[in-house]
C-alpha cells in the first residue's frame, strides 16, 4: 500500500508494479484516481494561505518555522543540500520520503510519465516515494529549475512530522519542523537559515519576493 497527501491526512490506494530506471531505483511512483488527486489537492491547499508569509508554504500547526536561501553557486547548492538533508535526516526516525518535483517546464521531473498531484494553487507535482539519498541523487542542479537546486521542491517524511517547500517563484525554501530540527538548521554554517514567525513576511533578506 502506498499514501497521497491530504495535508495532515492520508489518502491510502494500491500501488501497481512498474519498471524503475536504474538511476531513480528506490523511488516508487504515486499511483492516483481523479478522486484522489482532487482530495489531495483539496487537503493540502485548504490549510495554506496565499501571501508573503511562511504559511503559504507550510501548513499551520508545526512547532518552528524556518526559510533556507538557495544558493546561487553550483557547488554552494550542493553543499547546501547535503547539510539540509543530513539534519532532516539526523531528526526523522528510519520511514520513507515523499518527493514533489515541480512541474515549472525547465526543471527534470525524474518520472516524467508519473501522474500529476495538484497542490497549492493547481501547480502540478510528480510525487514519488524514496529517501534521503533520492532526494540528493535523483537529479542535478543543472536539471532543476534555475533559481532552485537538485532537491526536490517538496519533501517530507511519511509521519509528516515536518515538510520542506520550494514554492514556483522562490529562491529560497520554506521549512516547518520540530524545533529541534529547526534550530539545528539554524546553527549551520553551510546555511543561510533564518526563524520566521507564521504570520511575518517570510521573504530573506536580499531575495526577491515576487
């Protein structure tokens, strides 16, 4: 069995068997009905807002917010996203990742056939089950979206205890978290990490916000 995203809920469907190229092994595809994917997209948007605030990333009820500004460097992004996912990694009991590559039209979607989910305000999302090192290795920061990098644009564990996002126009990530994991991002040197409130403009400092 396998799970879709209906915010803090999930949606449990079968998952049928299918070929997995030998780069993307350990990353399983989301099977979805019509009625799934509107549920999910349902679920998901409903608790996010529309606007400057972390909040419109992240849903409500996480114990600490953060953003993360993607670097512009190539090997700064790579650094950047191994420190990320090393602390993600280090506060997440052993379960599987979701994945979401954003369909932008420039970015590597790793599973090009897989099914859309819809989410926020109807962008579409490849959503694929995997881990920590799917998550660095599935593609390169050349295949991602120019302002973003190899990470995928969502990532979060099954029990959903936190969820990384990088919204379509964003050079930086939003993050909600224990406050454990968020204050160890927060000691990083390899990030730009910063606290944000729920309801204060999330945009970092230097970045653009439109």
């Amino acid at each position: 069995m396998t799970s879709l995203v209906t915010g803090r809920r999930v949606l449990r469907r079968s998952l049928g068997s299918w070929s997995i190229p030998r780069r993307f092994r350990g990353l399983n595809r989301v099977h979805r009905s019509r009625l799934g994917a509107a549920k999910s997209s349902t679920g998901f948007t409903r608790s996010t807002r529309r606007g400057r605030t972390v909040i419109s990333a992240i849903p409500p009820g996480f114990a600490r917010y953060a953003t993360v500004v993607v670097p512009e460097n190539d090997g700064a992004k790579t650094r950047a996203d191994a420190a990320l996912v090393e602390v993600l990694q280090a506060h997440t009991p052993e379960q599987p990742w979701w994945l979401g590559y954003l369909e932008t039209g420039l970015a590597d979607l790793v599973d090009p056939d897989a099914p859309r989910v819809s989410l926020y305000v109807g962008w579409p999302y490849v959503l694929l089950k995997g881990g920590p090192q799917q998550a660095l290795a599935s593609r390169s920061n050349s295949d991602s979206t120019p302002w973003h990098s190899a990470l995928p644009e969502l990532v979060f564990p099954s029990d959903r205890s936190w969820l990384v996002s990088t919204m379509w126009d964003d050079d930086w990530r939003c993050v909600g978290g224990p406050a454990a994991l968020v204050d160890a991002l927060l000691m990083l040197p390899e990030l730009v990490a910063r606290l944000v409130l729920p309801d204060e403009d999330a945009t970092p400092p230097g970045c653009d916000p439109s």
